[in-house]
C-alpha cells in the first residue's frame, strides 16, 4: 500500500466533494452545494481554499479529479458542461497543477466512478464492469482488465444520449427521446413535478420507469455483456425498490436467447465512488 497522499476531487451536476486519502484511508472529506449562480469561479475558489487549508498540515503528492460532464482524456480538457455553467475547455488539471503544484489527472465523474468501484466497491473482481450513474443526468464507464475503457474520442460509455424512445421529448443534446431524457433525475422532477427521490416510492410510477430503464441497459448487457453492472448516483439509492423490478424488467427484455447475465447492483461506496475512483486514478498522474 502506497502512503502518497492524493487529493481527490469530485465536481457534480449540484455539488462538489473534495478528500485527501492517506494511501488508501479517507483522511479528510469535505462536500458543499453547487451555486449555480457563481457558477466555475466560485467553485474553483472553494476547491483552492479547501486545498490550501489541508496542504498546511499534509503535503500533498498527487491528484485526481472526475468532472461532471465530457472530458477529452488525451488533451486533460472539459469539453462541455450540460449542468454546471462555464467549464467548456477549462484545463482542470494544470489548475491544479498550478495551485498546488503536484501531478493531476482528470477523466469524466462516469468513468471515475467506474474505477472507484471497479477497485474498492461493488465491481471488486467484476471485469469487464459497467457503472451508470444515475443523478441529474446519466452516465456510463466501462472497465476491462484493469483500466477504463475509453474510445477513440474519450466518448465511450456515454449511454445517456443513446436513444430510447424516439419520439420523444427534446434533449438538453438536441436529440430526441434520450436515455438521460428519459431517466435522470433532473427530467422526471421536470416532467412530474417532483424529486425523483419522491416518485421513486411510487410503485406504479417505479413500474412505468423500469421500462425505459431496462431499454438502456439492455444496450449495454447487449454491447459488452458485462460481469455486472453497478449504478451509482442518487435515484441508485432507492434500492431494492427500484432494483427488484428493474432486474425483473431486464429478464423479460432480453430473452432466453442472450444467455448473458443480468447481474445488477448499486454502488457500494454511495456518494464516494468518484473520490475513490480518483485516487485509483490519480495513480496515472504525471
Ligand atoms: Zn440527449
């Protein structure tokens, strides 16, 4: 075990969470809401002042960092921000580099979180893995033999704009009837006017969701027929309520004919499958 320490940083769709692991342990954890209205800046200057504060008790070695929306994994660059203003072609990790003056590393919260779970969480000994998180919006990482899988373009693994119904209502991607349209958390509280923590304990809302659910998932056990499946995020957290129909839908969508397995679980590490997953990450920093 490695006694490095790293700083971890999750930045989400309505909050960010910061910790600094010592070698594997979870020393110090700090999550605040997002202010949509001071939008980049004034998270950047919670993230810095957080830092700051911690770096004058424990020097710090490394960093890794998931970003709520598209990364461009090769350049180390936010490609856009669908829920959080401002953070187009923001090159977070020579932020960091700057600031702190430590390597950093950076990848999508989806694929982050895969690893976090993939290393210390649900997924332990599950590859390949896939993880869906499912909060404000959807996203998908793919893990194989130890690392993510990316694509060509760093856009693999992002089911939330696959199309699942396409008659559909618009998506905030301009598409029709999207998966993440359909499903996260910030489109049901728009269509049904409430969280969808609330709907959630509706079983007859439960068994209508299910459905479009299963629809994008079913893409993936089809794709990558997956080891297993974990899905993070805040709706994950319904448990058993939501997981018991889902993987009843699952087995009625996908037929005796795929003997792929239906393995689906939640996150294991619950709000922190990102932050771990940076520091597995923070591992390839340079
Ligand atoms: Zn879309």
């Amino acid at each position: 075990m490695s006694a490095k320490q790293t700083l971890a940083i999750d930045v989400g769709g309505t909050k960010f969470s910061i910790a600094l692991f010592d070698g594997e342990h979870m020393a110090r954890r700090e999550s605040r809401r997002t202010d949509a209205e001071g939008g980049r800046d004034w998270m950047l200057e919670q993230i810095a002042a957080i830092a700051r504060a911690w770096r004058q008790e424990t020097p710090i070695d490394r960093c890794g960092i998931g970003f709520g929306g598209p990364v461009i994994f090769k350049e180390q660059r936010v490609a856009l921000s669908t829920h959080v203003g401002g953070w187009r072609d923001t090159r977070l990790t020579d932020w960091v580099r700057d600031l702190l003056g430590v390597p950093a590393i950076m990848d999508n919260d989806a694929n982050v979180g895969a690893l976090g779970e993939a290393r210390f969480g649900a997924g332990r000994g599950c590859s390949p893995l896939f993880y869906m998180t499912l909060s404000t919006g959807i996203g998908g990482g793919i893990y194989e033999g130890g690392r993510i899988w990316r694509g060509a373009d760093s856009y693999g693994g992002e089911i939330g704009h696959l199309t699942i119904r396409p008659d559909g209502p618009l998506c905030l991607c301009g598409a029709y009837g999207c998966f993440e349209r359909m499903c996260s958390g910030l489109w049901l509280a728009r269509d049904h006017g409430k969280p969808a923590e609330e709907l959630i304990k509706d079983p007859a809302f439960v068994s209508r969701y299910v459905v479009d659910l299963a629809l994008g998932l079913k893409t993936c056990i089809m794709l990558l027929n997956p080891a297993r499946i974990v899905i993070g995020g805040g709706i994950s957290k319904a448990g058993d309520r939501l997981f018991e129909p889902l993987r009843a839908e699952l087995r009625r969508q996908i037929t005796d004919w795929s003997g792929a397995r239906i393995d689906l679980m939640p996150a294991a590490l619950g709000d922190d499958s990102v932050l771990w997953g940076a520091l597995a990450l923070a591992e390839e920093a340079a």
